[in-house]
C-alpha cells in the first residue's frame, strides 16, 4: 500500500537516488503490509579520535610518519642490534621522552573529547511511546521517534518539527552552537499536524517521511511528509529548511514542541560539518624539514670521511693491529666490506646528535603555550560582546609575522553590519523626513530646485511593499528597542538579516507599522492608525543567486499581489523599462555616497495567473531531485514584467578604527584587496572612507560598464589589460624586491574588477584568443597598491586567493570575513581570520584565529605576529646551531683517537642534553622575548616589514 501510494503521488517523476524513508513513531502505514525497520546509526556522537584498545598502536603510528621520530627508531634499533660505541640510552631515552610526552598530550585532548561525547549522549530526553512520555538517555533516540524538546533545551538530533504549544504551530530557535547566530530564526511546523499539541494526539499520527540522505549545509534540506488518515487519500506536504530542527540548536520562546527525529549520531548536519579541515602547515615548518635534510646530509657526509679515513688509518699494519690490541679470530675472519658498512652504522650512531629530536616538541609547546597570549590580551576583548580573540588552530602563529597580502571582506567586517534606513525614493522623489510632520517632505533630482512628491497612492504603495515583503518577525515581551505595536505591550523585530529590519522601521518611521504575522495573515497599522490584514499566500527567499526576495499577498478585498525587492541589477531588467531611469539616478547617487540600496517593485496577478503560480510552486516544493533548480525556474517566470516603485537606502556604517588599521597594513608593507558582493559604487565609497584608495591613487577599472556588454566583450578586455600593463610596466619598472611591495613610488594605482569581468579572465571562451588573460591580469593586479574586487560570488573570492597565493614566490596570504560566504576563502588563505560579527559564526569556526572587531587585526599581525615569527626563529635557529656545536668537537676528536668511534661525552650528557640542558631555556626564551617592545611595533608599522624574509633565509641570518 505504501508504495503504490507514494508512486501515485509521485506520478511521472524519475527514479530517486540517495533517500530515506523514515516512519514516523515506528506506526506502520497498514497492519496488512509488513513492516521492516531501516537500520540507521544510533544518536551517540563520537568525536574523539582513540579508544582504550587502539591509543597505543594508532598513536604510535602517527608519531613515527614524523621523519625525525622515525630516524631515531632506526637509530636505536641499530644500536641495539650492532655493537656501536654509545648505548642505546643515549637514543632510545630522548625517543621516548619525546614519544611519551606527545602521547600524553594527544592523550588527554582526547580524553577530554571523551568526557565532553559523555555528557551529550547520557543527557536525558524524552520520547512519545504509547502516548506517553518515557524518559531515555540521549544516545538511545532513534530514527522515527517523536521527541518532546521544552523551552531553552537543546535539540539532540535533526528533527522534522511536527507541533508546537503554539497556535500558529510556529517556534524560534538559536543555532549559536552551529553559526554563532544569536538572533532568533523562526521554524514552521507541517500545515496538517500544527493540531497535534499533546502526546495523545502526536501519538496517533501515521506517516512516512521521504527526504535526503544526511549532508552537511546547513541551510539546505530536501524532503516530503505523507500523512495517511483512515478512509481518505493521503496527503503528501513538501519540507525544507524552515521545518528542520537541527541538533545544537536550542528552542526560545516556545513552552515546547514535537518533532520526528530524521537524523541521528554522527549523520546529524552538526556532526558531518565537525569533520576536520585540511590541514595547514606553516612555511617554518616546512623550512624545518628542508634544513632537517640538510643536516642529514651534513651527517652521512661526516660518517662517510670517518669511515673512509679509518680506513686509510689502518691501511699501516701497525695503526690496524697494535701489539696492545690484537683482532679476535671472529674480527680477521669478517668480510670487510661488512666490516666498512658496520663502522658506517657507528659513526652514524656517533653523530647522530646533530639532529634535534626534541625540536619538534619545544616547537609544538612552544606553539601552543604562546597561543594562550593571544586569547589573553585584554586589547583584543570586546565588551559589547564580551568576547576576546580565539585561537582555533596554534600551528599558525609565525604565518601572522610573514603576511603579505591581506584579503577581507566589507560588510560586517570593515563596516558595523548594522544598518540604519536613510532615505528612500518613490517615483524619482526623494523622501528623508517623516511624512507626519510634514505630510511628505521630498526632493526632484535635477536642475530644478524645488520641493514635490509622488502621488498619495504611490507612496501608500510603496511603504506597504516594505512592509510586506520580509520575513521579519515579531518577539513579545522584550523591552529592547521595542516597537509599540499596541500600547498596553511592547515588541522587537527579529529577523536574519539586519537590512530587513531597517527597511520595517524605516517604513514605521513614515507611518506604516508591521504589527505581526497570524495564522498566515500579515498585520499593519497604515497612517491612519487602522489595521489592515493580508494573507500572506507564498514567500519566494531571498538567495545569492537571484538577489533577491518576493511575497505574493491577498487583500481582503480579493486583489492578488506579488512585492518583490532585491538589488538593482535583479530589479531592473524584470520591471517596464521606460519607469528605472527616475529611480536609477537615486540609486546611483546613494551608492556613491556608500549607502546599501534595494529597489522595490510590484505587480498584480489575476486568480488564472495565480492558479498557475501555486500549482508551479507546489510541484518544485514536492521535488526530491533538482528542488533548487525547479524552484529557482518558477521563480524567474513569476518575478517578470513587474512595475517599479521606488528604492531604499541603507547606511552601513564603518568599523571603528577600521581606517586606520587599514593604513597601518598598508605601512606595514601589506597588500589589502576587498572583496565584496556589493554593488561597486557603494563598496568604491566604502574603500574611500576606509582609506585603502587614496585621493592620488589613479584607478583603473575592469568592470561590465568599462568592459561594456557587446557580442565581442573579450576584444575589448583584451584592449583594457594591454592598456593597463603597459602603463603599469612603464611606471613600475622591475626591481630586486620580487612580490615586494615598494611605497615610494611617485604614482600608486588601484585596480576595480566585477564577478562577470573576473569570469571572462578565468573561464574564457573557447573561441577567444585570451589563454594569457590570466598571467596579464595577475601582473596588473601585483603592480596595484590595492584592489577592489566587487559583486564577488564566494567561490570567486577563493579563487582570487588561491591566484595570489600560487603566484612566483608564494606570498602569505590572510583571509578575514565574518559571514558563510566568506568561508571559501578563509580556508583558501595560508591564515584565515574570523570577525565574530551578525552574520553568524561560520566563518569564526572555520577560520584559524577568530577576532571580534577588524581593529584587532592591527595587533594581531604587528604586534603578535612579528614577534612569534622573530621568536620562532631564534629557537630554530638555536636547536640547529647547539647541536652542530655539540657534535663537531666529537667529530674532530675522531682525528685524535684514530678514527675508534671513541665517545668524547658521557652518555648521561648525551641523553640528558636534548631533554633539559637545553631545551628548557630555550623555550622559555621563545616564549617571553620581546626584542622590541609591543607598545612600539604597534605604533610604528614599518618594523614589521624587517620580519618579512623567508623563513629559508631567516634561520640562519639575525633577526
């Protein structure tokens, strides 16, 4: 029955790939059919990486892929196994301590992983069985059962949210432990079981879920509920994100509710996006290992003289066979060329102190002690959200001293992300003042000088699409910047985005006020204080791709109409041409001034058109395969031939100090590129204020408006790029310096480039002749004092970090965002900072240091980075050279005992001199040193600079 039921309802569509069925509360849909349980994973999160069992051999292994640690074990083992002029304490117990303190490290993280899987898999839950609650420990949920999760609890598995104690079937949900997002996100339960408010009737629910097999974005889910009833068809209702609960997140403002538990364990969308990131080793690190070979070589090189000079020694048969010293029968009777190889062994065994075996763990402690730094400075602690910098990963932290190129995002990261509506137009009138004063106060753009302003209706219009067309929604009961929708109570706007809650207020603020969306109608309260309701019939999102977002809406009159508002190049080309040029000038004018613009535009659709529409939506919900994509074509048929109304603009306003960071990066010999989603004009005003484009810097521009939008687009970039490089190469001639940056040149240049035109210079077309786009656009780019990359896609943005970082002298690269888009190239970057702003915390989880303002990037490099880079090198520097001193006098010995293999040191100091004598001040040292003091570097940029020398050439030359 079940399956002749779902083949009827999905009538037509292709065989489906990668899903699962789950049946809600283990009820089977017919007592007739038998029903066989999926086996899925439990709900037990392991994200420790030992046992009890397998520590030992696991860890041993991974320890000895580490070259030094493996040549010792060679080395012993053949002290052990040949007669060799030093015990093999001397090897096997600076191999050990080395072993054994880095299994106890690895050891108690692990441990400390163990304790923290402990106590979210023996949490107590509670699940729906029999109608009635039965209390389980977390690890036991399995999939298909209905959990009841209560205010400020955590979700402990993905869940299909079925009900909730309240009446719209609505509940709020922070997912800090996932993005950091702090803000409330709004979940909607399935239309058909909003009812099923108690065990008892969540309890007599039969259903079977079909959705995707568990992956790990979090904001995308793919599924369809069947709801079967006694003696009727069943009811199949599509699912997406909005009905996904996800396991970390916690419920808010909701008494409780009821989901279906979909994934568990480690298939849960918080458990597949812990899944470790490739792991970045540091250019030290690497330099480490290339000197580690050298001195190997430096090693058999001294072995072989030893040994090829014994031999010449005892080529006279008095210096072979003293009178004192006669050879055994056993020793005549051996072969000699085993006899060489066997005296080979032995002066390696000899010299093989030249090697530092506990380098890499005075490194590694070194490392991570000196990260804590980091997290203590009180300079780098914000009390507005009472967080300080965040180390995710301490292998880094020279990296910060050899930055050469900085790539960061705008908004949120060099602006507040804060936004504060300005001003709006309608019809090509401005409006600044609130239309209660003054009954309108607006201004005409031109030449004439006079006050004038839409027609009444226009302006109703416009400020009810704003009012309309958001996903904004309202929390009672708070009294921070609340709204008074009705006096006896007060009320804050909550929405994921901040630019949605600018552009409400904005409208309250000339007379229209959004009061709350019920039971799937929308109230607002118009100038003259009288409630109007619409019901909200579908919401088409907002997504990267389209730019935009839209809502069709049913008047109580009866009229449909679909608002629609997004960025002005997804407007413009979807509204009557003849009506974007009045607006097009405002929009123009706010984003040279740096303000975030949105235009907003409407139609009014008729019930057949409609019909359509609802009928288009429906189907793509109910997709399994390609949702997305069908969605994506429905909504570019609806959102056409629609009317233009008006735009908004945004402020945005800049970080504290960001400017002057900025300059300080600059002064510091670093190359700081923005790249950006936003519109050019607004993100060319942004890079104005923060200073990285100066009033002298000559720009030059490689966008669609330079570019133009002709068949023949690639001619005239190609003209562009020669005209560039061949001003650049004439104005910057070729200097010692490579990659270098040289600021006292008469002239600086900064380059502007759009998405589209970046696309034309990677992915060229096949006919063009523009193979080499690429190499003349990376030298264009290596000549600019700065960079402005705007309306940027994120896999873009990794691609311009990866260009710059696989150029000819591979320059460190730094990353710094704050959003999920800037995730990309934040692990893209040699350093990938994270800005803990109000776009979530995905980019501070994925980065390597997290910070809470873009000010805090200035101490971080100059002042932090420059000395663990100096310190750094000093204590290679030191390993390297103590132990060449140390074995040379043992070398030069050999001259004076006739090449014996004679020990100079006691084999207690041979031991012992690795382990204490001279690790530990050392470490000390690297720790506490500051050559110059903080105080100083911060204030004087240019200091960082004598720091950026190859980390090759830093070891061995003063710091």
């Amino acid at each position: 029955m079940l399956r002749r039921s779902l083949s009827r309802l999905c009538a037509g569509e292709e065989k489906r790939v990668g899903t699962r069925t789950v049946v809600v509360g283990h009820r089977p849909v017919s007592e007739t059919d038998a029903y066989v349980a999926q086996k899925f994973c439990d709900n037990r999160i392991v994200s420790s990486k030992y046992t009890i069992w397998n520590f030992l051999p696991k860890n041993l292994f991974e320890q000895f892929r580490r070259i030094a640690n493996f040549y010792f074990l060679i080395i012993f083992l053949v002290q052990v196994i040949v007669d060799t002029p030093t015990s093999p304490v001397t090897s096997g117990l600076p191999l050990f301590f080395v072993i054994t303190v880095t299994a106890i490290k690895q050891g108690y993280e692990d441990w400390l992983r163990h304790r923290a899987d402990n106590e979210v898999n023996k949490s107590n839950v509670f699940i729906v069985e029999n109608a009635k609650q039965v209390q389980k420990e977390s690890e036991k949920i399995k999939v298909g059962d209905i959990v009841e999760v209560k205010a400020d609890e955590t979700f402990p598995c993905d869940l299909i949210f079925l009900a909730s104690s309240s009446v719209d079937g609505t509940c709020y949900v922070t997912t800090a432990s996932l993005d950091g997002e702090s803000n409330f996100k709004t979940h909607y339960a399935v239309r058909d079981t909003t009812v099923l408010c108690t065990d008892e009737a969540i309890d007599s629910l039969t259903a079977t879920i079909e959705c995707e097999q568990p992956q790990p974005d979090l904001y995308k889910f793919v599924g369809r509920i069947i709801i079967y009833r006694s003696n009727q068809e069943p009811v199949a209702r599509s699912l997406g994100p909005e009905n996904l609960l996800l396991k970390g997140a916690t419920l808010k403002n909701t008494k409780k509710i009821y989901g279906v538990a979909v994934y568990t364990g480690m298939e849960t969308k918080m458990a597949l996006n812990y899944q470790g990131k490739s792991q970045k080793r540091s250019a030290v690190e690497k330099s480490i290992n290339a000197f580690l070979i050298v001195y190997l070589c430096i090693l058999l090189s001294k072995a072989t003289v030893c040994t090829t000079l014994k031999y010449v020694w005892q080529s006279n048969p008095f210096n072979d066979e003293p009178w004192y010293n006669e050879k055994t029968k056993k020793e005549r009777e051996t072969f000699k060329v085993l006899r060489m190889f066997t005296d080979f062994l032995s002066f390696m065994v000899l010299f093989n102190f030249i090697i530092p075996v506990s380098m890499y763990v005075t490194v590694e402690m070194q490392k991570f002690l000196g990260s804590f730094f980091i997290s203590w400075d009180k300079e780098m602690y914000d009390e507005e959200i009472k967080e300080g910098a965040l180390v995710n990963t301490s292998d880094l932290n020279e990296e910060l001293g050899q930055v050469e190129y900085v790539f960061t995002d705008k908004t949120g990261t060099l602006t507040e992300n804060s936004m504060e509506f300005i001003e709006c137009c309608i019809d090509g009138h401005k409006y600044k003042d609130c239309m209660a004063e003054a009954d309108g106060f607006s201004q005409t753009d031109g030449p004439l000088k006079y006050y004038g302003k839409a027609e009444k209706c226009r302006e109703e219009l416009f400020l009810r699409a704003l009012c309309l067309c958001h996903t904004v929604q309202i929390k009672e009961g708070d009294q921070v910047d609340g709204l008074i929708g009705h006096p006896e109570h007060k009320c804050t706007y909550i929405s994921s985005s901040p630019d949605e809650i600018a552009l409400v207020k904005g409208a309250k603020k000339y007379g229209f006020t959004f009061l709350g969306l019920e039971n799937d109608f929308m109230k607002i309260q118009n100038q003259k204080n009288e409630t109007e309701m619409y019901q909200l019939l579908h919401v088409l999102n907002f997504d990267p791709v389209r730019r935009r977002m839209s809502v069709i809406v049913r008047t109580t009159a009866g009229k449909l109409l679909l608002f629609c508002k997004g960025a002005d190049s997804s407007i413009f080309p979807r509204v009557q041409q003849e009506e974007i040029q009045q607006t097009k000038v405002h929009v123009d004018r706010n984003a040279m001034d740096g303000y975030r613009t949105l235009c907003v535009a409407f139609k009014e659709l008729t019930q057949k058109e409609y019909d359509k529409i609802d009928r288009q939506l429906n189907e793509a919900k109910m997709a399994l395969q390609d949702r997305e994509e069908k969605m994506a074509k429905v909504f570019e048929d609806t959102e056409a031939d629609m009317h233009l109304i008006g735009a908004t603009a945004v402020e945005d306003r800049l970080q504290e100090q960001s400017a002057e960071t900025i300059e300080a990066l600059h002064a510091a010999g670093m190359k700081v590129w923005v790249l950006t989603g936003d519109k050019m004009e607004t993100a060319k005003s942004t890079c104005y204020a923060c200073r990285l484009f100066q009033t002298s810097t000559e720009l030059l521009e490689l966008t669609a408006r330079t570019v133009g939008e002709s068949e023949r687009k690639e001619d005239r970039l190609h003209e562009l790029l020669m005209e560039y490089h061949k001003k650049l190469i004439q104005d910057f001639p070729k200097n010692r310096g490579g990659l270098k940056r040289s600021w006292t040149l008469s002239q600086e240049y900064g380059l502007i480039i759009d998405g589209s035109t970046l696309s034309l210079i990677l992915n060229p077309s096949q006919d063009s002749s523009s193979s080499n786009y690429k190499n003349i656009f990376l030298q264009i780019c290596l000549k600019c004092a700065a960079v402005l990359c705007c309306r940027m896609a994120p896999l873009q943005k990794a691609q311009i970090v990866r260009m710059v970082k696989n150029t000819k002298g591979s320059p460190i690269t730094l990353s710094v965002g704050d959003g999920a888009n800037d995730v990309s190239m934040i692990l893209e970057a040699h350093v990938g900072i994270g800005i803990k702003g109000k776009e979530g915390r995905q980019a501070s989880r994925n980065s390597d240091y997290a910070v809470p303002k873009f000010k805090h990037l200035r101490k971080l490099l100059l002042a932090h980075g420059h000395l663990y880079y100096v310190r750094i090198a000093h204590l290679v520097q030191y390993f390297f050279y103590k132990n060449l001193c140390f074995i040379l006098p043992q070398f030069l010995y050999q001259f004076f005992c006739g090449f014996s293999q004679q020990p100079l040191y006691d084999a207690a100091y041979l031991t012992m001199y690795n382990i204490c004598f001279t690790s530990l001040p050392i470490l000390a040292y690297s720790l506490l040193e500051q050559h110059i003091s903080i105080d100083t570097l911060t204030s004087d940029p240019q200091l960082y600079m004598f720091s950026e020398i190859g980390p090759l050439e830093r070891l061995f030359s003063p710091c």
